[in-house]
C-alpha cells in the first residue's frame, strides 16, 4: 500500500485529503506544522508527500528544498495563492506538481495516483529485468557482467560487481554494512563487516567524480549505505 504524508496547518483541510485518499487505498499520515512535516518527510519512508506552502514554523519552500537534496519522493505542492505557484515554479524546487486551494479531493486523488505511477515507472524502468541498468551516467551489464561510467568501462572484481549491481537494483534502500555482507558474501567467506566498506571505497574510486561528494553510493550515517536514485 502507498504511503502519504500530507504536511498541511489547516486541519479541516489535512482531515478532508485524508480521508480521500484513505477511501481510496492509501495509507496516510499527517504532519501539522513545518518542523515535524519536515522530520517525518526525511525520516519516514513515503511513497508521496502533500505539502501546503504556507506552514507555521518551517515553510513548504525550505521543506521542499531539503526533502529533495535526500530524495526522490515524489512531491505536490498545494497554496492557497496561485502567485504562490508561480512563484515555487519559478525557483524550480523540484516539486512535481502544484495545485491551487481549493481544490476537489477527487483531483488530489487522481494527481496522486498520476504521480505514483509516474515514479513506480522511472524505477521498474532502471531495474528492467536485472539486464542493463544506466543510472546517471552509470551504466550496468549485469549478464555481460561490464560497467561502464560515462562510457569508459571499468573493471571490477567479481564481489566488486556484485555489490554494485545489488545495490543499483534497490535504488533508495538503506542497507546495513550487516545486511551486505550477508546478500554478497557467502557464509564461509572470510571476513567481516569491514569488508564491505573497503569494497565500498573501492567501487566509488572507480564510479564517483568526487569520491568526497558520492552521486552514486551515499554512506548513511551510522546506519549503512544507500544507491541513490
Ligand atoms: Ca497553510
């Protein structure tokens, strides 16, 4: 079931959307100021969020800002103003989509489904059938077993590639250092968690512009790693 976070001070407005899209299938929450709107937005795993821009505290704008520097997610925004909307395409924030209040419950709704249907294709799309997989440059034989980073091929070692290619195909999913030595290495390998990270070092000195700055494979601090989307 797709997940929805609604970030919205209005509560009569918060109550209608949810119960809209709650009658149509979707598991939402509900966020009534900026501060905890932006909290649970980075921290919750959301499959949409619907964020009003006029909000007390932490503004739609700066929430917008943040969300996207982390994620993907898709995001529509709601105002009451339309200037408003002009204004939030104008700083190309990267929402997906903008809406003027009021709007009917049954536009949200079927906006919404546009979106995530949008998104599961981008995904389904990159991960097609485990084949070829370019990312941003990044492209990923995983029968021919080859990488290529902005057309030069790279050589990889055979756990190497595996790590790479399991984590491309989880765009977005944090894994614990735990959870990839246990999916790459067999049980009678020799080693331990430390493993991962040198593998991990070695896979972005070949795939990264800037092994400082990761575009590709995010450390998550204190949690693990993250291929990001
Ligand atoms: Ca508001």
């Amino acid at each position: 079931m797709s997940k929805i976070l609604i970030v919205e001070d209005e509560e009569a407005i918060a109550d209608l959307e949810k119960d809209y899209l709650e009658l149509s299938g979707f598991d939402v929450e509900v966020a009534n100021d900026g501060e905890n709107g932006l909290v649970m937005a980075l921290e919750g795993d959301y499959d949409l969020l619907i964020l009003d821009l006029m909000l007390p505290g932490v503004d739609g704008f700066e929430i917008c800002r943040k969300v996207r520097d982390e994620k993907n997610t898709p995001i529509v925004m709601v105002s009451a103003k339309k200037d408003d909307i002009d204004k939030i395409r104008g700083l190309g924030l990267g929402a997906d989509d903008y809406m003027t209040k009021p709007f009917s419950p049954s536009e949200l709704v079927a906006r919404v489904k546009a979106h995530l249907a949008r998104y599961d294709r981008l995904i389904g799309s990159v991960a097609e059938k485990n084949k070829v997989m370019e990312i941003r440059g990044l492209k990923i034989d995983t029968t021919a077993r080859r990488v290529w980073v902005n057309g030069e091929e790279k050589t990889f070692t055979t756990k190497e590639f595996d790590l790479l290619a399991f984590l491309a195909a989880h765009p977005n999913h944090v894994y614990s250092k735990d959870e990839l030595f246990r999916e790459i290495w067999d049980m009678e390998s020799v080693g331990d968690i430390a493993t991962v990270t040198v593998h991990i070092k070695k896979i972005r000195e070949k795939i990264e512009m800037d092994t400082s700055n990761p575009q590709y494979i995010e450390t998550i601090w204190g949690v693990g790693y993250r291929f990001k989307m």
